[in-house]
C-alpha cells in the first residue's frame, strides 16, 4: 500500500517527465501558427466574371477545363456471339407468341391472370416432368378464365366476374 507521500511523489515525477515533451508540442503548434497561410484566391461574384466561358473553377480558383465532347468513364467492346440457327429460330418464335397475346384489357384481373399464365408456362418449360402436371391442371383452368372474362379484348363485366371465376 502506497503513503500519501509516495503518492505526491509519484504523480509530480509523471508531470515532470512529461512537461518537456508538452513544451516541445507548443512550440510546434506555435511555429504552425504563425506560419503564414497559402494565399489562395477566393472565387467572389467580383472575380467570378474573369473565368473563361464554358469552364469551372475548384475550391483553390483554379480553372477546370470541361471537356467539349463528352465522353463515357467506362468503355467495353463485347465479342460477337455465334448463336445456332436453331436457337435463332426459337428467339422468333417466343416474339411471335408474345404478340399474339399483346392486347390485354385495362383491368387488374385481366393483367393478374395473363401474368399468371406467363409465370405457369415458364415454370412448367423449366420443369419438364410429369411430376409436375399441377402447373398444365392451373394453366387451363386460367386460360379458360381468360377467354372467359375477354381479357383479349373488351374486358370482363359484372356479370361476366360472377360467372367466369373458377369453384374451388
């Protein structure tokens, strides 16, 4: 255990060994101080009228050249893609059978059911199995809902809602 003598002792030996340190720091900061700082020139609506057309100036005032002709930051040149005319066939096909199916009436249970449909044929394409014959039970009954409700093309009625929707 340590006496209050002891104590004061050992806390004005730390002050000590660390004042000189601390006076060699003030001395740094003075000579910081007192340094003058780089004279910049402020860019002010007095002086704003010197620059030179279709240019900018940065925090300093210096003049950033824009560029005339804009150019993008990135370039990329892909190679070309050899396709097989088999798969080239198949491209236009999937356009074909988009058009026909392009006109849709302007009613969210019209657009609900096309994008159904659309969701059925593609997981029933990815599947390919008979395990799976649920997705062709739903894509018929939605199909007949469709034609049902003339989503192709006036849209559904009233009347045509209470009749065309499936039992469950």
């Amino acid at each position: 255990m340590l006496t209050p003598i002891t104590r004061i002792s050992t806390s004005l030996f730390i002050v000590l060994l660390t004042f000189p340190s601390k006076l060699l720091i003030a001395g740094e900061l003075t000579d910081l101080i007192t340094k003058e700082p780089n004279q910049h020139t402020q860019l002010t609506n007095d002086n704003a009228s010197s620059l030179p057309p279709q240019h900018a100036s940065d925090h300093l005032g210096k003049v950033i050249i824009v560029p005339e002709k804009p150019r993008s930051g990135l370039e990329y040149k892909s190679d070309d893609i050899y396709l097989k005319p088999s798969l080239k066939n198949q491209i236009t096909k999937q356009t074909n059978n988009r058009s026909s199916r392009s006109t849709i009436a302007n009613d969210p249970s019209c657009r609900w059911l096309d994008n159904r449909l659309k969701h059925l044929q593609k997981k029933l394409r990815q599947t390919k199995n008979n395990q799976f014959s649920h997705y062709q039970d739903e894509i018929d009954i939605r199909k007949r809902e469709f034609t049902c409700l003339k989503c192709a093309s006036t849209g559904p009625t009233d009347v045509d809602r209470s009749i065309c929707q499936p039992k469950r």
